[in-house]
C-alpha cells in the first residue's frame, strides 16, 4: 500500500533548546520511503538518527535563539503488511523469545502488567491461542472503553484507563500491552499516521509478539493495518513521543495529513477488522 | 434472630497509649443486647462512648503503662432484621435524601467513587430499580473479585481492587460502595460478627440507601443477612477500625466467634442469597 | 469583622436535575448573618437545610426543566474571630476528645494521612507543641508546593500533591489535613469567601482540633484569618462541594465577590500570617 | 578490585516452566570473569545469552518437571572502577547524547520522573553541576527515606517512597532514577553483589550518564562503589528481576554471599562515600 503523508509542528521557544522529534516514517525492511522531505524554516543544529534497536529514526534539534520554529515532514512510503491466513500464525513459548523481544514482556511506566494478571486471565485463558487472546482482550477495550477526547493526560496509564473506562488512542493501546503482557504475550507500542482518522492526528496502535512475528491490533478499530505507516516503537508512550525536549517548549500548531494513493483500498467495518489478522513487520526475531 | 458472640484481643505496648476499640454489638432499635460483658486484663482509664450519629459504641482505652493488655467482649443479642418482598422496596429519588444521608454518597478514602462513574453505568444503567442495580454490582463483584487472604493491605482501596480483582471482605465492600455511589445510591460500611465465617474473623459488608431503608448486601457471599450482628457504621473502613490507636500498639492475638441461636437458622447457598433483599435498620432516614 | 459578599452561579441543564448548593455563609455563634438574599432565576422546587453536625446550610434545588439556571447569593455577615495569644493553646491528648472529632482523624478521599506518617513526623516531631507543629506544616507547604492554577483537577489528592508540588487553595488544604491527621491532630476542611483571593473565587483552608477549639490555617497564605467566612465544614472537599448535582449539569459562569465593611481591616504580610494563632469557631467541642 | 561471589536459589515447580535468570556477573571490559560455575541440580534445558544492549547475561531454563530445583552460581571477578577526581567530569549537554542513552530519560514502571520534575528542581536547580545535583539527591534520599525491610512490595515505585518515605535499596535506587531523570540527567538501574551488605543479599543501585560516563551512586550508602559487582542493567526493576517466570515458581531460599579478595579494601563511611565519585563502567557512549 502506497501512502501520502505529512505532519507540520509549530513551536515557541522561549530560550536555546534542544529536542527531539519522531515524525518520520520507520525505514525498514517493510516499509520504503519513496521520497521524503523534512525542513525547518529556521538555522538551527539538526541531526536525523536511527535507533538500531527499533529502527525509529528521530531528528535531533538545538535551537540557539527563543521564537517560533516550525518543523514540516512530508513523505511517499510504501507499506508491505501482509495479511495473515487463519491459522497461519503457530505460537511458540517463552523459551523460543529472543532476549529483545524481553523487554516487551516487562511492565512499563503507562502499561502495569504486573498488576492485571488476574483480570486478563479471567477474560481471555480460556481461548485456545494467543492470537485468539489477544483478539478478545481488543474487543473487549474496544466495547468497554469509551473514546472521549480530552479525557486523560500525559499522566494516564493502563490502570487508570481500567478503572476510568474512557480514553484517547494512546489509552486504548496502553491497555491493550498491559493485559496481553499479564498474559506473558510480548507486546509494544506503535505510533504512526493512519489513513482514517477523522480529524486527522498521530495514532496509537499495539503490536504483540506471536509465532515469531509481530502482528497488529487497534483496539480503537479506527484504523485499518493496511491504511497505517509506521513511525515508532517502544515499550510505551514514553519511548515514542512526537516531540521529548530538553527545556521549555510549547506546542502552537499541529497538522496531519495520511491519505492511501493504491485505488483498491477500502477501509474495513469494525466487525471485519476484528477477524483480520496483520502483520506489518515481516517475520524475524528482529524488530528492526 | 439471637446470637452468642464474643471476642478477644490481646495489644503489646511499649508505652503509654490511647486506643479506641470497636467491638461492641450496636444498640439501636432493630438490635437489642440481651447481655453483653466487656473487660479489660489490665486497671487502665476506660469509658464507652455512643456516636449519636451512627449508634456505633466505641470504647476509649488510656493505659498508663507499658506490657500486654487483653480485652474481651461476650454479648448476646437479637437482631431483627427484616427480609423484603418483591417490590416492597419502592425507590424514591435524590430530592428526598436527608442532610444525614448525603455523606454516604461522596467518595472517601477507600471509595472513590468519584473515579467509576464510567463502569458503573455500563454494567447496571440499563436495570430499572436501583435494587436490581445493586443486586447486579454485587454478583458482578462476586464474579470477578477472588477472595484471596493476605492479598490487600490497609492501603488497599476500591481502585486498587478494580484493578487487582482480589481482596477480602473489607475490600469487596469498598468496591460495592464505590459503584454504588457513582450511581448516586448512597452506600454505607458495615463491620459486624457474622455466623457463617470461616475461620471465624470480623466481617465487612455494605448497605445502600434505597427507598428510606438501608438495605444490607454482603458481595462475599460468605454471610446470610440474617446470620450477621452489626457493629459499626461509616463512609468506609477509615471510620470504622477495631481498633484506632494514638501511640505504637502490636496485636498479638485476636479471636472471634459468632454463633446463631435460633434452632431454625439456615445459611442459604449464594443462589439463594443474590435473590434476597433484606434490611436491618428498619425503615426512616435515621440511621441511628 | 463585617463582611458584603456575593455569589452568582450560572448552569446549564439538559434534562430535570437535582442538585445541592453550598454558597450560603454559615450560621452559627460565631458567625451572625445580617442579612442575606438567596434567589433562583427559574420556578425550581427549592429547600434549605441546615447540617445538625457541621452548621453548613444546603439549598437543595429540583429544576424540572432543561435550560440556564443561575442562582445568586449576596449576605452581610459578622464573623467573631478571635486571635490567641502566645501560649493561650493548651493541648490536650486524645484521651480527652469527644466522638464528634475524631471523624477528622482518619483518612479521607483526598487525605491519606495513613500513607504519609513518617513524612510528618520527619518535619515536626521535634516541634514541642502541636501548635507550632501545624504552623511547621503550614510553613511547609507553602515553601514546597507552587500555586499553580488549573495544575489540579477533581481527581488530585494530598499524595499527588505531595509528588507533584502544585496545586490551589484545595490542594494546599488537603496537604496541611493530611500532614496534621498523620500527627494525631484532627484536622478538617473548610470552605468560604475571603476577602483578599485576586482573582476572586470560593477560597478554600483548613482547621485543626487542638487544646479543645478547632484553630484557622490558609496554608496557601492567601487570605488572613479575620478575612474570610466560612461556608461548608468537612473531612475533604468531597463533603464540601459548591454544588452536588444527581444529573448532569453544566456551570456556564461563576462570580465570587467578599469584602471587609471594618474600615479598620489591614491584610497582614505572609510573615505576620505566620505567626498569627485564630480560632473562627468559639471553644468547645461541638463544631456547630 | 577482586572479588569472590555466590548465589544459590531453591525453587519449587508444580508444573512445567520456563523461567530466566539473572545472576552472573556481567562481563565487560571493566568487569573480568576469573573464574565462574553456574550448575543447576536437575536435568533441564538451559541455555545462557547476553543482551548486546546492556551486555547483562541471562540464563534461561526450562524445566520440564514438578518439583524442587536448586541454581548455584558461584565466581571471581575482578572489577576495574575508577574514582574520579574532583573536576574530572566534564558535563555535556543533551545534544551530544547517543541514542541508547535516551531510553535512561523516559519515566520507565517504577520512576514517574514525568510526574516529580517541580520537586528535583527545586531540590538541585541552584547547583551548577549535575555531579553536584545527583550528590544532593543521593543525600536528599538518604536522609528522607527509612531503610525498612519489608516495607515496600513488587508494586512500590518511586512515587510511593516520595509519600511514604521508607523502603528497601531497590526503593532507594529507583526515587534516585526518577529525580535524577526529572532533571534531564540520565540515569539507570544497577543491579549486583555488594561485598558491604548485612544481612547478604543481592544489591540495587543505580548510574546516571554525566559527561559521557555513567557514575555510580547507592543512595542507601550500605555499598562503597568499589565493592559492589554488576549484575544487570537496565531502566528499573522491571528489567533486573533476578527471577523472570513464564508460570508458576515459587522460591524457597536464597543464599548470596560477596567478598573482596584485596587486602587493602576498606569500606568508607558514609560521609566520606559522599563526597567520591566513581565509574564501574569505562567511558564511551557504549554501555555494554
């Protein structure tokens, strides 16, 4: 799937700062940028890097002098997400995971696994697989949650979402890596531009570690695997921030643009995504 | 319904203390105290203490010394309770609640209900009596909370067990009272000797103000309303300690019993139990 | 001292809905009302009610129709506040306190002073009077934690101010309750209008139960103890909300006005509040 | 620094597991393994990989069988610290920091550092190096926080030992994490064998990243840096258990012991620990 897509972030600056942005499509094995372009309308410090743990590339900024500084990225990326047969996917146990698969076992600052494993095994240990597990504890976010703008903060973590049953995209993924690691799943956080946001924004997703993949879940069910591009990955929010600076920094100005250019794409009803299986990292012990 | 109940405390103190002790049967007008004897090993200040709000009765222990110091409590007892018929509880609304109910519809330390409004709506707002609600938050607490001793602390509130899905009596309560109360049924802590308990132990359950009657409900199961004397009253398990000590005392022992005297007492199964309404406060606003 | 003070209070309604307002000056011994006006925009069904237990006075609203409701509320009010002078506090135990205080010992929704003892008796355990032990922690608070509005929501409780050093006058209230209850000291929350908040707004403090009269802190330092008159008495701001509403409800607009008639009034410095002693509620241990 | 260390750990399975260890001594350029056994008392598979990130190595088993099954680790280490001198750590600013520094910045399970940020500034804002800030928030915690053995549980985080101002060395390590983080210092979880400690046990210290180095730091003062051999690394507790298990073990004994070979060796006291600066880890960026 072919995408078009841009992001443009306005910030004031108050005094020198350096920051880091993660607003680039992953470059990775699966995911091509046909073209890209990042400029920012002022002469600062700037250096694009690649964590080779993840693959997210981020671009680090020092601003010497306070004003507005506005940071534009436009690229062409093609997505090569496979769809996974019924079936297709045969899970292995814990003695098969990779020691960097690991990390996405333990509880993180927004996704408190240690502290759930009864309620995820009270909803999903009588399923058969983990992918099946996995499909239920989305359903079961998807029509308990309620998606309400505004509603949680930088503070809000998986256990807050639990008892306060509302949230944003970022919510609904944070719980989605809390119950499926309480489930000894693997699982991580996802960010990226998706096709069908309305109104258009960064998105949130979740990734779980299954038969030697990494597959793909919304339990929002507003995006489609097919209609997402990846940025980041991490253990949660707190690795994947748009924007992590070293000082003041205030948001003006944010738009987001992600449109599917391949004229066959049709974005799936909820009820159809809730069958589907995706992978969008092609098979492989490594993430990156 | 007549009780024989007692029990016995023994407190470490390494110095001078003041402590208040809960342990008394209640007097009020629907629990009578046929004899009762408290005594106290030790030649230390002591006056009880009647709360005009609640009727609970406090003991007011100052010992002057240091050592060990046992106290006990043997009473019996008639409570008359009374079991409700279908749609004899006729609900009426917030408009009618006295100044002296309204507490019990705030969140407190252990109760926040201010924090599940979400939840409590979406598992009992399509039921049409605020009875069938509680009804449906009690046997949703049974299902999905495991009695598991030892796995709470004094920390432990109603959020936590949300999150947790384990606790013991005192935590079951909390939660019940918590959704109770964001569904604006004010709700209430009771602490009493209950009949069926095993091992025997002080018990924990809760009452909701439903039709100017405070009805009883027990989320455990694991007392008949019938088979319970009550002891204290209050918001949650901060008014309600066995014993509130103001200096360092060490419980080292602590025994209970409570046994029904009545030849035709029945434990019924918890079947049988979520079916039953039951008060034992009898009717009007005062809960004293 | 004589104070004009005002409120009007604007809400929007989408469906019949009861509420509770608690705007009106308290009405006690020490607090005479001159005069006072409380009036309702819309043919509402409308009652008074005075709290036996704390004084506060309720205006319980059942609005049968959708649409704006304002309520306005303007009283005269003479306060009898008293200064004590240096060592005129003579503390008594716990031993000697009545039932009626003890509710402001145990921890409360937004005052877990069960979880923050050894903070407390870090900061003032070696102050030799219970007296400057408050004013050690009202000093405390007001060295440590920023005023910062629209820093806090509903939500924050003394422990999440104790982390995140920001907050408003209910904040700094419930910090300086926690904190004393931690030490043995009843304290409890009070609401009221105060005469020097720019901009103005419903001002919130504390009392603490010490040698048998409740004495007056504003941790926040905002406003002087002859300077303001209570509303609402409780354990937090749970108890003490402006307005309890059983439905939805929507404030639209709020206008808070408190003046000093004494042409003699002088607001002193933080230094000068900081030595200052005042008891608002007369002795004795009742507290209305 | 020479060192002689063990570990043995009794468990009991009642069914098939797989579980990951986290014992051995790290190997490094600055740590050397002399001599190392690492035996398991029963036939199971076992296999032993070394994280390329952290360079910690891990030892997973999978135990086909119920029943008792004990682990000995068993070695000699030599250790290259380096104490710096006063000066010797030139800061560098956040734009110079590679990639897998970051991760040591974000809030991580056990140290909301997102939450503390008003506290660590304005506990070390006014000194002008971050060596000098991260020696005050080592002194700060050791004199705020009790060391109380068994006060805190796998839950415990750094907001919690803020409120509640006690625990043990991992509590200790991890409010240290969080301040140091709050700071845009970035900081790590150490795990090890102390040679100090008494009664024996495995250690928790933590490393923050200043001037291209990561300097150690025990806020518990219990270890000198000189006697302490690293285990494992990571960004809190979460990464370091020193047992992982995909299902049910329970341990039933733990023995460690920790010596150091060199006849010169003294422990410091705690005020002179205050005032040295050490590195366990060689400069670079690399921390493996």
């Amino acid at each position: 799937m072919k995408f078009k897509l841009s992001s443009e972030l306005e910030y004031t600056l108050t005094q020198p700062v350096t920051f880091l942005l993660s607003v680039r499509a992953r470059l990775s094995a699966t995911q091509r940028i046909l073209s890209e372009e990042f400029t920012i309308n002022a002469p600062v410090e700037h250096v694009m890097v690649r964590c080779a743990a993840t693959g997210t590339r981020f671009d680090r900024v020092h601003a010497a002098n306070a004003g507005n500084i506005t940071i534009r990225y436009q690229a062409e990326v093609e997505v090569l997400s496979e769809r996974l047969n019924a079936g297709e996917v045969v899970e292995t146990g814990p003695e098969t995971f990779d020691l960097d698969v690991l990390p996405y076992l333990y509880p993180s600052r927004y996704c408190q696994s240690d502290r759930i494993g009864r309620l995820s095994y009270d909803l999903v240990s009588h399923l058969k697989t983990q992918e099946e597990q996995v499909r239920a504890i989305v359903e079961w976010i998807g029509t308990r949650v309620s998606y309400v703008s505004g509603s949680t903060n930088a503070n809000t973590s998986a256990t807050d979402t639990l008892v306060e049953r509302a949230g944003v995209c970022r919510d609904y993924a944070h719980l989605g890596i809390a119950l499926c690691r309480s489930m000894n799943i693997p699982a991580r956080y996802f960010t990226g531009y998706a096709h069908d946001l309305n109104p258009p924004d960064f998105h949130a997703c979740f990734e779980t570690w299954i038969g030697g993949r990494w597959l793909f879940w919304d339990a929002t069910g507003l995006a489609s695997p097919d209609g997402v591009v990846r940025i980041g990955t991490g253990r949660d929010a707190s690795d994947c921030s748009v924007c992590t600076s070293f000082g003041p920094l205030q948001l003006q100005r944010q738009e987001v643009h992600c449109q599917v250019l391949d004229l066959g794409y049709r974005k799936r009803t909820p009820e159809e995504l809730l069958k589907e299986t995706y992978c969008l990292d092609g098979a492989g012990p490594a993430s990156a």
